[in-house]
C-alpha cells in the first residue's frame, strides 16, 4: 500500500463515491483543504484528521499509518471487548484507580490522569493555568516545575530529545547555528509530548536531522511542520498555544496592524518566538484570510496555507520574493505590494486581491512570505 495520507484518503472517498465537495460538506472542512490534502500540498491538522476520519468511516490511525483490521486485531478486539465490559462494572469511584495502573503500565511513569482532555491545546493551557502565563513564556521555570531535567551538549539525531521515565530529560542540541527562538520552539514540542498522556513512547526526537546533513555537519532537522505523524502534530499544537496563548494572539492580531515589520516585533519582543511561527499561527486563527510560504533560490520549500490553493513548487518571476533572488538584499528587506494571483494562487478568481509581503534576511538565505488574500466587494 502506498505510504501517504494523501493516497489513502483519496482512494476512500471515491470508494465511498463521494466527490471532493461532499467530503468537504460531510466532515465540516472547505472543499479547497480537501484538493490540498489530495494533492500532497497540505498536510492535514489533528483536528482535520479526526474530521476526515468520521466522515471516511476508517480510524486515524488508517489514515496516519495504514492501519486497518487483521486477524490479529480482531483477536485483540475480544480482549478488548471483556476489558470494556470490565471498566462498565467498576464503581466510578474506582475507575481513576485503573487509570493510573493503566497509564503506568503502558509508560512505566505516573502520569497525571486528573487533566480529562482531548485537545492538545487544552493541555497546554492547563500548564499556563497552573504555573502563571507571564509572556514571554519562561520555559526553564515550566520544566522545573515538571521536574524535568534540560541538558544542552550536541546531538545526532535531531534538535532534541526527550527521555521519558520517572526522571525524564530532555537532550537539546547546542549547535551555534540553531536560533534561541527555534530552540524554544523545539523544547515547547518535546514538552508537548511529555504532558499529554497518550503520548507514551519511551522517546521523541524533534526536527530530526538527514544523513546528508550528519555527513556535511550541517545539521538543521526538518521542519516540525512538515511532519505526518500525528503526535507530533499534537505536540506542534501544544507548543504553539503554550507559547501564543489564545486570548493574548488573538486580541494581537486585533489590535495590530498585520504588517510584517509590526508582526516581526511582536513575535521577538514579546512572545521570543520566530516570525515563522507567529505566521503560521496567524494563518490558522484567520479563517482563510492569510497564507505563509517560505522560499530558496527560486524554490518554495514550505507552505502553510488557509482556503486557497497556494503553488507549490517554484517563485513565479511576478511575485516580490522572486525580486530577492533576482536582486539580493545585503541587508533584512521587505518587499510588498499587490502581486497578481497567478503569481501564487492555483486558481483565479476575479473577486479577490493578492497582497504579498516578503521579508528578506541574507544571513538566513530565504524569503520568508505573508500573503494577504482580500475578497472584493
């Protein structure tokens, strides 16, 4: 079988006849997220899993892995039936008991079964809750707190790992050329893991590196972003509303004006976060209003989109970030204006205005973009 969400959801949805607007209508998504999934652009959220997976009728874990029933599993599906009928007959007052036991044996750790939640960013701001939400989030404070212990040394697998156990670790790589605020953002993850309860791998490593990049000792891991497996996705969304509390992002994004310069100010002076991340964060609270692309010599390497279908694969020659390439800044620029839809969009629609802002760093190599998609009325 062909290892991709992509495949699988396709392959599905017409097996259950269904066109790409009535899987969008059914599980509650936008007819354009469901093209992106399909087509390999866009990766779906947890959230937009969960969705896709009621609506398809399979599991998450068919979608995320593969996964369906065997042999195997239906033999594991009697014990699991008796353990059901188990946990029916135990008095309520019991069942945090069985909890624990259960939680234990499946991570050898206690873990703390009080907090009842489904979304990671409930976890998240249980954490802020408890322990205050002064920003910028103080991690060092949070950790220990969690009585978890934070080593910094250089590393082989990735940016950083975490250790569960009774004493857990958590491994960051000191690498000069890893940024503090990408630093942040890879320990608020590995947290991420740590505190939501269902994640019980006795390890997780983030932003893994390549062989190619062990062998260059360059060694930058892979976007978190880009990932498919589903806990780090949930551990992405712990991190981000850990570090970007709701209600604070979102009166922000209110009150200031979405210029980049603006944008670029409030996620290093107040949240000591990368512009990178604040962007993303803007596209998902936007309803569609907003899409972020990051580019290298000509070449679009990353994309976070909201309803529209964003190119993929090369800086069309229109757009201002192909201006960077073209005409390199010695210094951080940004270059906006209003930019021609097909200089970005996959579709035209007469209705609507591109407005592009894209910033410039020569000491990062990349263009980094905010578009601003505007409906004419």
């Amino acid at each position: 079988m062909d290892n991709l969400i992509q495949t699988r959801i396709k392959s599905r949805r017409k097996e259950l006849k269904m066109t790409q607007s009535d899987l969008a209508k059914k599980a509650g998504l936008q007819p354009p997220a469901i093209s992106q999934y399909e087509s390999g652009v866009r990766s779906p959220s947890f959230e937009a899993l969960r969705k896709l997976s009621v609506a398809l009728d399979v599991s998450t874990d068919y979608l995320m892995n593969g996964i369906s029933s065997t042999s195997s599993d239906q033999h594991f599906d009697y014990f699991e039936k008796i353990l059901l009928k188990l946990i029916q007959s135990i008095p309520t007052s019991k069942k945090e008991n069985l909890l624990e036991f259960a939680t234990f044996l499946a991570t050898e750790r206690n873990i703390n079964t009080k907090m009842e939640y489904d979304d990671p960013s409930d976890y998240a701001n249980s954490l802020l809750n408890k322990y205050g939400c002064d920003l910028p989030i103080d991690l060092e404070s949070l950790t220990k707190e969690l009585k978890i212990k934070v080593i910094e040394q250089e590393l082989d697998e990735g940016e950083g790992i975490l250790i569960q156990g009774n004493h857990p670790i958590i491994l960051l790589d000191n690498r000069k050329n890893i940024y503090p605020s990408r630093k942040k953002f890879t320990l608020a993850t590995l947290l991420g893991h740590f505190v939501i309860p269902w994640h019980i791998k006795s390890s997780y490593i983030s932003r893994k590196y390549n062989e190619a990049d062990k062998q260059n000792d360059n060694r930058i891991g892979h976007s978190t972003l880009l990932t498919e497996e589903i806990e780090d996705m949930e551990a992405q969304n712990f991190a981000a509303n850990l570090l970007m509390p709701f209600n604070e992002i979102s009166n922000d994004f209110i009150k200031v004006d979405t210029s980049l310069e603006n944008l670029k100010s409030l996620a290093e002076q107040k949240y000591h976060i990368s512009l990178f991340t604040l962007l993303n964060h803007l596209v998902k609270l936007s309803n569609g209003k907003y899409a972020v692309l990051q580019s290298e010599n000509y070449r679009i390497i990353k994309t976070f989109q909201g309803k529209y279908s964003l190119k993929s694969e090369f800086v069309d020659q229109q757009s201002k970030a192909s201006s960077f390439f073209s005409n390199p800044s010695t210094k951080e620029e940004i270059r906006e204006g209003i930019v021609p839809q097909s200089s970005w969009l996959n579709d035209i629609d007469k209705d609507l205005t591109v407005y592009e802002q894209s910033i410039y760093n020569p000491d990062f190599g990349k263009v980094l973009t905010l578009l601003t998609i505007n409906e004419n009325k």
